[in-house]
C-alpha cells in the first residue's frame, strides 16, 4: 500500500475498523446465491468472502479490528476463524441501520478518533483508498461513504457517533449513499464519496467475480480461499 501504509499520518491506535458478518449457516447467508449455488457452498462462499477480506484488512494499521455480527450464537460460530489481531464482537441490532449504529458505538467505545464499518461482500475493495479515505476522516467532523455498483454502501466511517444519521434511513433500494449525504448536509457533516465497488450478492456479481480473480487487480496476498473455493468444479459455471 505505498510508503502511507508503512508511515501513517495518524497513530493507528485511533482508528478502529469492523466487518460486518452473519454466522456461516446454511439458509442464512448469500441467499440470492442459493440458487445456483446450494446452501452448503453458499456458506463455504461467505466464509471464504470473511476470510480473506479479514487478512487483506489486516494490512491497513488500526487500533482496534473486530468482526461484528447479530447474536451470541453467531459470535461463538465466528470465533473460531478469526485472524490474527482480530475480535470478534454482538453489540447488538436487528435492521441494518439499527447494527451499524451499534456497531459505531461498539468501535468508538474503545477510545478511537475515527470508526469504520465494512462488508465482507467486497474484497476487491482498494486497501490505498481506504486508507486515504480514513486518513481524509481523522482531519474533520465527517463521513466516509463507499458505495457499490448496485446503489447500496461498502462502508461507512464517522469521526463520532451521530445519533439519528441512520435511524429509519432506506438502506434496500438504491441511492442510500445520496441519502445519508444529504442527512449529513442538514447536521453540518463534510462527506467524503469512495470510488464505487461491486459486492458480491448475485450469480452475475459471482460471475464477474470469478472473472475478476483471473485477472491482474486482485488484492496483496491473492484472496487465497477465495481462490480455493473457486477451483472447485461447482464454479464452474461461472467462468
């Protein structure tokens, strides 16, 4: 990640970063996956996703990293795969907006400057400009925003806690990122917009996804279970 990896501009200890993730059971992940991929693969497929999104995320210097799911159960199945100088954490939400609220406040509760909130659905995501992104953050009162392709977001990053900024907000249909900017306008917040990434979620982002992974814009160190899975023979058909 160039010399601001190894020569951050903000002690790492003040930015904290979690990754949003549900508990790797049959049915309730990558469900517009199953079909074409049975439910058993899909699971294989998120965890794959969690894995190596984890060690990519790893390389980019915080203080605090957790993975954050919805229940104690769901944080008892994570932690047995997690990485090192990774935790794992439920602080709770059922609603999207409702777990990213909580999932902020879990982050900020640890005494950091700037927090942020990932998918695991985007590990072609650029480590250079999220670290950009998060040094841009630390410098204001602001909000980071990564949108998608499909019109949803890949991460959102505050410098404090904002209560109301997503409460009720419409995170399905497309054009959330233009919402919360426009919520942050009214409260006097300066937002900052990432390059758009594809998230993985339908058999034609798995597609491209396969595509992609033959090519040369894969991340440092490969996305090695992602590379795995995708050899076997039910992936086929997607390339």
């Amino acid at each position: 990640m160039a010399d601001s990896r190894h020569q951050p501009t903000v002690r790492p200890q003040r930015l904290a970063l979690g990754v949003l993730a549900k508990a790797p059971v049959a049915g309730a992940v990558k469900r517009r996956l199953s079909p074409p991929l049975t439910p058993p693969r899909a699971v294989e497929l998120a965890s794959a996703l969690l894995s190596d999104v984890l060690s990519v995320l790893t390389l980019l210097p915080m203080g605090y990293r957790a993975v954050l799911c919805d229940s104690d159960e769901a944080r008892d199945a994570l932690k047995a795969n997690l990485p090192p100088r990774w935790q794992v954490a439920a602080p709770g939400g059922t609603s999207l907006d409702t777990r990213i609220a909580k999932g902020l406040d879990h982050l900020f509760a640890t005494g950091v400057e700037a927090a942020g909130i990932i998918t695991s659905d985007t590990p072609l995501v650029s480590l250079d400009e999220l670290y950009e992104g998060l040094m841009w953050l630390t410098k204001r009162r602001g909000l980071l925003l990564g949108p998608t392709t499909a019109g949803g977001l890949y991460i959102v990053a505050m410098t404090h806690a904002e209560p109301g900024l997503f409460s009720g907000l419409d995170w399905t249909s497309p054009g959330v990122a233009k919402r919360l900017e426009e919520r942050a306008s009214a409260l006097k917040i300066e937002t900052k917009l990432l390059p758009e990434v594809s998230e993985i979620e339908t058999p034609d982002d798995l597609k491209q996804f396969v595509k992609d992974m033959s090519g040369p814009n894969k991340p440092i160190g490969g996305l090695p279970a992602c590379t795995a899975l995708l050899s076997g023979s039910d992936f086929a058909r997607f390339k």
